[in-house]
C-alpha cells in the first residue's frame, strides 16, 4: 500500500479562501473506493494501491476545474513501500515509539 501527500491549489478563483474548493474535494473523497484519506491543515493524505490512488489525484484535479478554477497546481509526495505493510499512522507511531524510548 502506498501513502501520498496531495496538495491541490485552485488559481484564478474570486476569493483568496480555498476552504470551498477544499470542502468540495473531500465530498469527492467519498465517493472514491479503494482508497482512505485524512485531511490535513495543509494538505490531504491519501493512502492504498498506488494506480487507485493515482486515479484519486486526477478525480481531485480534474474536479477543481468543475468547481470553477482556471488554473490548478498539483503537488503530490508518494511514499510506497513494498518491502511490509505501512500506513500512515503505522510510520507516526514509530516515530512515537523512538521517542519513548531512552536515549542513552
């Protein structure tokens, strides 16, 4: 299973606030199978097979010029690892695990 950071960002809109173009591609999250999500203060987390979450990303874009933008900017982080099974919160809780542990 592979994780992805997407960050889209609608340009030529009427208003410098893009909680309406956010809003409206979390509704289009839901309708998508195959893949789970997260928002995030900056961006959307998108995890499962990398071809469903690839689809995702072009639903998502494409998505934002059907709400109204002129221009849209993609930026996508993909993190697949093949060698076991990680998810999003397995990788933060290893993290949290290493910092309980003592650093002598």
């Amino acid at each position: 299973m592979a994780i992805a950071e997407v960050t889209i960002i609608p340009i030529g809109t009427s208003s410098t606030s893009l909680s309406p173009y956010v809003a409206e591609m979390q509704r289009k999250l839901q309708t998508l199978e195959g893949i789970d999500y997260e928002l995030t203060s900056m961006s959307t987390i998108i995890e499962g097979p990398l071809d469903r979450i690839l689809e995702a990303v072009k639903a998502l874009h494409e998505h934002t010029f059907e709400s109204g933008a002129q221009r849209v900017s993609t930026s996508i982080k993909i993190d697949d690892r093949r060698d076991k099974a990680a998810s999003s919160r397995q990788k933060l809780e290893s993290v949290r695990t290493r910092l309980t542990e003592s650093g002598d």
